[in-house]
C-alpha cells in the first residue's frame, strides 16, 4: 500500500490516502477530509482467478468500498480486490465521476 498523505489526481479531483486514522482501513479522502472510499488492512481471505489456466496459488483479497454521496452509506465495491487496489485509476476515476 502506498505512504500516508500521498495525493493522487484524476478528473480534476484531488484525493488523499489517509493510513492512520483508521486500525481497520486505508481510507481515500478529499483534500477537505471528507471520507469517498476504503480498503481493509486486514485480508480477508485467499482467491482465485477464473479462467482455462487458474493461478493455483490464487491471491490475497482485501474488501473495497465506496461511500455512496446520495445515501451517506458505505457500498461494496469489490470483495475480491487485491491490496492497494484503492489507487487503481480505473477506480479513481469511478470515484472522481461521482464526487466532480
């Protein structure tokens, strides 16, 4: 996972990676503090790929989330994302859409 205060920009929306103030999550902000997504620290387990040629040794998954600006509720994104998925720009750039 990427260091604490890094800033990533996408769309215009600058966002900040907060690592701290949170034992159980990576939290993406914006540059005012308001919380827009998480990831967990912890794993919540080993998966697979799908496919003809599986990766037999598989991957650790860590919960992604996102928090929904028209309900103020956190969503699962994706419970099979791989760590520091949470500054993946296909992400971001979902997170940038909703928050621009």
């Amino acid at each position: 996972m990427a260091r604490h205060g890094k800033k990533v920009t996408t769309r215009g929306v600058t966002l900040v990676l907060d690592t701290r103030s949170d034992p159980d999550w990576n939290v993406l902000r914006t540059e005012t503090g308001y919380p827009v997504a998480r990831q967990t620290k912890q794993t919540v387990g080993r998966r697979f790929r799908q496919g003809t040629n599986p990766d037999y040794t598989g991957y650790l998954a860590f919960n992604l989330e996102y928090l929904n600006p028209s309900d103020e509720t956190w969503h699962a994104y994706s419970s099979d994302a791989q760590k520091g998925e949470l500054l993946d720009q296909r992400f971001l750039d979902r997170i940038a859409q909703a928050y621009a």
